[in-house]
C-alpha cells in the first residue's frame, strides 16, 4: 500500500494537494469577511450568472473560462452599482415563526 508522500511522486497529486491548501486558505480568509456582511447568497448568485457565460462560450467552441470570467465581473460592478438603499441586504432574511 503507497504512502501519502509516495503518491506526491505522481504531478496531478501534486497540483490537486497545492490547489486544496490554497483553496483551503483563500476560503479561511474570505468566507468570514462574506458571511459578517451578508454576501452569503450574492456571491452564490455570481457564480451561477457565471455558468450562464461558461454554456454560451461552450457552445461556441470557445474557452468557457473566457465567458465566465466577464459576466461573473459585469454581474458583480452591476450589483454594486445598485445604491444600497434600493437592496436592504444582499443576503437571506430571516422571517420570525408566528405561533397560530
């Protein structure tokens, strides 16, 4: 049975354990800054904008990260262009449970 340190000998391994650390890190450090300012479900809605440019440049034989990228960046400065008013909160509001 391999040892962990010798399935590193193997690149894809390695790239995925590299690509986890860093995913592991980035996620630490953002995810607590989005859940204090209640961008919880703006930043799930991002990323499911971004599927929709992902399905249009697959479709057109083209690098699906070439469409992700710029309408998960349109959606994101559209957003933010909207005054803060209009949207009390990007986020999920919790509805009180009323005993009948």
């Amino acid at each position: 049975m391999p040892t962990f340190f010798e399935a590193l000998s193997y690149e894809f391994l390695r790239n995925a354990v590299i690509a986890g650390v860093l995913a592991a890190v980035l996620c630490g450090v953002i995810g607590p800054f989005v859940v204090v300012k209640k961008l919880a479900f703006i930043s799930d809605g991002i990323s499911h904008a971004a599927f929709g440019g992902m399905g249009v440049c697959f479709f057109l034989g083209i690098d699906p990260l070439l469409g992700a990228i710029p309408v998960a960046l349109g959606c994101a400065l559209a957003l933010g262009a909207v005054d803060r008013q209009t949207i009390r909160s990007y986020d999920a509001q919790r509805t009180p449970i009323r005993a009948s």
